[in-house]
C-alpha cells in the first residue's frame, strides 16, 4: 500500500510538472534574421551585424540634457514634467495607449486586442531592485499599472531585452499565463516555469494577435542579466 501511494504521488508530481512547464515556438524563415552566435565563447547570444566603431551625428561628453524652461525636474535630473503645450493629434487612430513607468506601456487596439510592452510594475526586477533601495537610489515616478480586469483580459505581452528594469520576473507571475508571450530570440529561458505561451522572434519576424500584426526588429543596444554586464549583446 506505501509503495503504491508513492508511485501515486510521484506521477502525480510529474504531471503537475509537465503541466507547468512552458510552451516556446521560434517565429523566423523566409524573410527574416536569426543574429545568434553558432560558435564560439557566446554561442547562443546575439551579436552585431554591423561591427566596428560607430560614428553618430551627436556625441555627448557631458550632460546630454541641458537645463531648458520647458522642463521641470527634481535636483537629480531624474522626475522631469513637461510644461509647454503638447499637441493634440488630429487624426484618432483608435488606439488607446497609457504609460507604465519607464518603458513600460499598456496598448489597446481599434479591434480591443490589449498588449502590455515592457511592464515593470517597480523600478527594477530582483535582486537589483533590492540592491538599489539598499544603495539609496532614486525611484522614478510610477505610471499606471494594468488594472485586474486589464491583466485578465490581455491578449499578449511584448518584451524588447532583458535588463531588469525591463523584464520582471514577479510581474510575469503576477500577470499570469493567458496571454501570449512574445519576445526575442533566445529569451524564454529567463522566464519563470508556469506554463507560460512563449513566442521567440527572429529579427523583422511578424505574427498575428486577431487582427493586429505584431512586427520584431532590430534595434542597437546590449542586452544581459547579469549584475554587471560588462559583455554587450544587440537585440
């Protein structure tokens, strides 16, 4: 009878594992560049397609942001409003867009498809985050974060890189495994075990959510997670 309850017990709990594991699926072919490394040292990482030094129009050698009577910041140069007049688009788009702190945005198409890009509920994921309050940073402003029936209700979730003031691990848990995951090449294995839809993208890689497409392209900027990243990667 122990023997039999064990045995019962442990495919019990290989079930529930199997359940919980995520689905991943790699979007590229025709049309599309898979920028990973075959070999050597960082196989398996992105690296730049366009090598060798880079010569921009702009250069900054001090502050990039010059005091303007426009702009309104705390001493830290890092809680700023904008004070002069916006202009109010003419056109609507039908498209509702709200920001979420940092990068982080909550979308809603013409049709009602919903999306999240980059949502970062604090300013960063942990440990980093704790190592940052322990430091004494400062915290940016907070935007708004997706209501309960907003998380219940997405369709999909976008994610650009890797950094932790991008990508949260306790976000992800919190938003749940409804929505579609869609990401970059080589990402899902950050992700926390949960049953998690996972979509890797190839760069200028395109999908659907209903009757939105979603386009992946490139964009030149390093991408790791480690404490500190001394090594670059694009994505």
């Amino acid at each position: 009878m122990y023997l039999k309850t064990l045995s019962t017990l442990i495919a019990a709990a290989l079930i529930s594992a199997c359940s919980n594991s995520n689905t991943v699926n790699v979007i590229a072919g025709e049309g599309t560049i898979t920028p990973l490394k075959t070999e050597g040292d960082f196989e398996g990482r992105y690296h730049n397609l366009y090598p060798g030094d880079k010569e921009y129009p702009t250069t900054c050698t001090d502050n990039c942001y010059e005091p303007s009577e426009l702009l309104i910041c705390d001493d830290s140069n890092s809680q700023c409003q904008y004070q002069a007049e916006q202009i109010v688009p003419t056109t609507n788009t039908g498209f509702i867009v709200r920001w979420l702190g940092h990068a982080g945005f909550y979308i809603q198409s013409p049709n009602g498809e919903q999306l999240l890009f980059d949502p970062v509920k604090d300013q960063f994921d942990s440990p980093v985050d704790l190592a940052f309050k322990l430091a004494g940073g400062s915290y940016r402003k907070p935007g708004f974060w997706p209501t309960k029936s907003e998380l219940e209700g997405l369709n999909a979730v976008m994610y650009s890189h890797i950094h932790y003031d991008h990508f949260n691990k306790a976000d992800i848990e919190e938003i749940g495994n409804a929505p579609r995951y869609l990401v970059p090449l080589g990402f899902a294995d950050n992700f926390p075990t949960g049953g998690f839809n996972i979509s890797e993208m190839a760069w200028y890689a395109s999908t659907r959510i209903n009757d939105l497409t979603i386009h992946s392209v490139p964009a030149h900027h390093f991408s790791s997670r480690i404490m500190v990243p001394f090594i670059y990667d694009d994505h």
